[in-house]
C-alpha cells in the first residue's frame, strides 16, 4: 500500500469528527430550580438544578460547565459543575450546583425592580466536554426565574 492513500485511509475518520464537532451548536440552559441550603446576610450557599439541552445531532460527553450569573441584571453567583455527565443527542438532562453567592447586593437591587417576583437572570459560561476535537462551547442564556 502507498503511504499517501494510507495517510488519506487514517486521516479520513478523525476528518469527519472534526468537522462534526466544529460545527456544533451552543447548548441551552435553564435554571429549573433555587433551593436555599444557609447562610446569613453577605454569603449564602444555594443549590441551583439546571436543565442543558443539546439541539446537536451527537451526545456530548460533559466533564464541566463553568458559568456565571446575573439575577436582575446584577452579578449573582458563579462557580463550575463537580462531576461529569452525558447530554443525550437532540435530548436534555439536569443536574445540580451548589452555588456561593454574595446576594445582599442582587437583593437590593431585586427588590428596586419593576417586576421583583419575577427577576430576569443571564447564564453565561461553557460547556466543557471530555471527548472530541472542541473541547468547549461557550452559551449565553437568558430567562425569567419565578420565586417562591
């Protein structure tokens, strides 16, 4: 066998991978739920659950996702998932963060809002996958978040 086509034979499949995760779209995130676990007026210790969904055509193998949030327009919190996990192709899961937060500012400004029981929030951040040639990608999400 030549070495040319050889090369072309082995290069081929890692090719369409490349291509395949160049092309991804940005997951989706939501904040599904806020569970305060304690705290006192300068730190409070959240559990956020979110709920990612992949609009791509191939699962993502997930090692983290980084992020940062705003409630109200207005820093909240930010940390990064402990743990991976798998988003299923054109599907979605959830998982949990604890979040520390120094809310007495967001608060402050929440309660200055028009509308304070239902605040706009801004996930920003990335997804890091554990598999594949990109290794992150990046997503931009923004809601509503109804208090209880």
């Amino acid at each position: 066998m030549k070495p040319v086509p050889t090369l072309v034979a082995l290069a081929l499949p890692a090719l369409l991978v490349a291509c395949t995760y160049a092309h991804l779209q940005q997951p989706q995130l939501a904040v599904v739920d806020v569970e305060f676990v304690k705290g006192d007026l300068f730190r409070q210790e959240l559990r956020v659950r979110m709920r990612v969904t992949n609009p791509n055509d191939i699962e993502l193998p997930v090692r983290g996702v980084t992020y940062q949030v705003e409630l109200a327009g207005q820093a909240f919190a930010h940390g990064e998932s402990s743990g991976g996990f798998l988003i299923p192709a054109n599907g979605e899961t959830e998982f949990d963060v604890n979040v520390s937060a120094n809310a007495a500012g967001a608060l402050v400004h929440l309660l200055g809002s028009d509308d304070p029981e239902n605040p706009e929030y801004r996930v920003v951040g990335k997804v890091r996958l554990s598999a594949g040639m990109l290794r992150s990608i990046p997503f931009d999400h923004s809601g509503t978040l109804r208090l209880r």
